[in-house]
C-alpha cells in the first residue's frame, strides 16, 4: 500500500488543496486530515485529466496539521496500484 504524509502548517491561509490526475490507470485514494478519514474517491475518469483539484479544505486553524493520501485498492480494467501527487497548495 502507498502512502503519502504531509505534515502541515497554516500560519497565514486558511486551508490545504490536493492537486492530482484522473485517468484510465485510476486508483481509490482515501485523504486523511488530523488523523481521520475525510474523503474517499476513485480516479478513474475514461479521459486523462493532468491537474484537477481532488480534495480541499477551507476554515482551518492556525495550526499544525497532517495530510495523508493513502491508496486504498485499484479500480477498472487498466488501474495501476500507485499514488501520484502533482502538489499540494
């Protein structure tokens, strides 16, 4: 399983934004904030998107934070087991 862990601060906005592809080879992600689970989603699109906000968060604290992305399984004849970050804003 992938799993990608962003320690965070927010000193001066408000909120974090996840920044992905959607494709063919797509694969469920599960997106955890502060150590819940808050957002599931499958990247599966039949046409390939290169950057496309996934998740986003708004109303935060000023505060630290922590972000995981975590690959849950794959999806659709062509998924790929992997777990692709563009960035995170």
């Amino acid at each position: 399983m992938s799993v990608f862990t962003l320690p965070f601060s927010v000193p001066s906005g408000t909120g974090i934004e996840y920044i992905g592809s959607l494709g063919d080879s797509g694969s469920i992600l599960s997106v955890h904030l502060d150590g819940s689970e808050v957002y599931r989603f499958d990247r599966y699109n039949p046409t390939y998107v290169c950057a496309t906000s996934l998740y986003r968060k708004s109303g935060m604290t000023h505060q630290y934070h922590t972000i995981v992305v975590r690959l849950e399984a794959t999806s659709g004849p062509l998924a790929k087991p992997y777990l692709q970050v563009k960035e995170f804003q």
